[in-house]
C-alpha cells in the first residue's frame, strides 16, 4: 500500500513513518525548508513546490491513501500569524483535496483534527483561531466528500507525548526539570487532561487504513480517540512523580489561567472501530523515563 504523508517531519508523523516504512510504502510530502534527517532514510521524499507540480506528481504516484497531518499549531496568535495559519491549516489541505478530486483518486483520506474545535464539548465551538482553522478546512472537505471518489474521515487527538518528541510538551518540560532541577512555574492544575501515547495514535491510523480495507469506515465521520485516564493535570504530575521516583520542582498557582482555560476535553465523536488504548499513563511515563533514566518500575 502505497501512502501519501502531510506533516512528515512532525512528531506524529516522524513516528508514523519510524514505525510503519516497513509496513507501507510512504511518501512524504515537505516543504523544501523541511529538516528531513529523521525520516529521509526510510519513506519517498516528495517537495511541495506548486499546485501543478504536486497533480503530476499524484498522478505518477497512484497512491492508496492520504495521511493529512500537516498543519500550523499555535495556542495563541498575532495579526502576523493569520496568512500562515490559513496557508498551513486551510488552503495546503484544500489544495490537496482539489487535485485528488481532479485526477479521480478513490483512495481514503485520513483527516487530523483536534478537539480544540469544540471547546465546552459544543459543536462548532473552536477554542481558539488555530482550532477554527481546522474546522474551516473540515467545513470545506464537507463539499468534496460529496463530489469526491474518495473516502474521507477525520481523527480527533487531543494530547499526545512519547520518545521522539522534541516539543516543548509538559511531559518534556517535566523530564527535563528532574534533569537540570529547574522549578516549573504553573496553574493550580485542576485541567481534566486526555492524552495517549504515540503508540496508540499510530495503531489508532493503522485501524483506520485497515477499516477502510475491509469498509468498516463510515465516509465523513468524525473520530475522537479518548483516553481510558482522564484525570487532572496535578494528579497527572502525581503519577509521573511515582514512575520517576522523584519530586517535581513545580510551583502551583504561579500562573493564572489562559481567558480561554480548557477544563473539559471533548467528550463526544464516533469511537473508531476496532481500536482502544493500550498504554497506560504509566507505562508510557516509563516508556520515556527509562530512555535517559534508569530507574525501578512503579
């Protein structure tokens, strides 16, 4: 099977493509800016230039499906942010669901989503301009999963962490406090977090590919992959606390919370058939803990 990747170089899909080059042949589609070290060796490197480069490119191509991971993820914005987060967020994915439509690709497209965009669990609720970016483009997929030959659905994530992850995440802001003993200024923590591990997401595309093979897949649904822990951000320090075997230096009450605080992750979405998570909070903390650490299990 032969697999068109977006967002290659980001920490999903660098995964994706760690873990299944030898599962699928995969293209990944960068920009020329792209630092490509960490997966040139093991997918096709594919330059976006223009809209007419990329349609010849497909064309030759004949791919089976669209990983859609590319996107521009900003909390908060400045007036300077908007044309790059409707270039990332809306008019690449557009783009790309434009040329499939015109050179009658019938493959399956895998949409990623978030559940910033229904803040509150209301419909049509984005959170904040990067979430209504990503409803904006879902809105627009609307049109062409009915004009379209191909199948199309979204996965909503919420917060992930594992190895290979160079973000400035909490799970890395945490790991690297136990390391350099710095105090980590924070809320009161009383957020409801729902985060998985790496793992979980990449086994939750490769149960989408294999639902679209055997038509388990519903065309234009709305997937949301929820955690079995759903717990407070203290209470997630706690548990980390127990697997490193070590107090965190953080300072609680130290920050206010954002004007737009997420208490609630999203609730609702279809479950995904044929997937559930199978790494706990704690085993994946170990997971990474390990890696630079070695410590006794908790």
């Amino acid at each position: 099977m032969k697999i068109l990747v977006t967002g290659a170089t980001g920490f999903i899909g660098t995964n994706f493509i760690l873990q299944m080059h030898d599962r699928y042949e995969i293209i990944a589609l960068v920009r020329k800016s792209s630092n490509i070290d960490k997966i040139k060796d093991y997918c096709k490197i594919c330059y976006y230039e223009d809209f007419a480069m990329l349609k010849e490119n497909l064309q030759e191509e004949q791919i089976d499906g669209v990983l859609h991971l590319a996107t521009l993820y900003l909390k908060h914005h400045r007036p300077e942010d908007l044309k790059d987060l409707i270039d990332s967020n809306i008019l690449f994915g557009v783009k790309l669901l434009e040329i499939l439509y015109l050179i009658g690709f019938s493959g399956w497209f895998i949409n990623i989503g978030t559940f910033w965009q229904f803040y509150q669990n209301l419909s049509n609720n984005p959170l904040n301009l990067y979430a209504a970016t990503k409803t904006a483009f879902l809105n627009i997929a609307n049109y062409y999963t009915q004009i379209a030959k191909y199948k199309f659905v979204t996965i909503l994530l919420n917060d992930t962490y594992g190895l290979n992850d160079w973000r400035p995440k909490i799970i890395n802001l945490w790991k690297k406090s136990l390391e350099t003993k710095e105090a980590i200024r924070m809320s009161n923590g009383e957020q409801i977090i729902d985060m998985l591990y790496i793992d979980d997401i990449i086994n939750a595309f490769e149960k989408c590919i294999n639902n679209f093979e055997n038509k388990k897949n519903t065309n234009n649904a709305i997937y949301a992959l929820h955690s079995k822990e759903r717990i407070t951000l203290k209470q997630l320090s706690n548990i980390f606390e127990e697997c490193a075997q070590e107090k965190l230096n953080i300072i609680w009450g130290a920050l206010p919370y954002s004007n737009r605080e997420n208490f609630i992750p999203f609730e609702g979405g279809e479950k995904l058939p044929n997937w559930e998570q199978k790494i706990s909070l704690r085993e994946g903390f170990l997971k990474i803990i390990n890696k630079t650490k070695m410590i006794l299990p908790c």
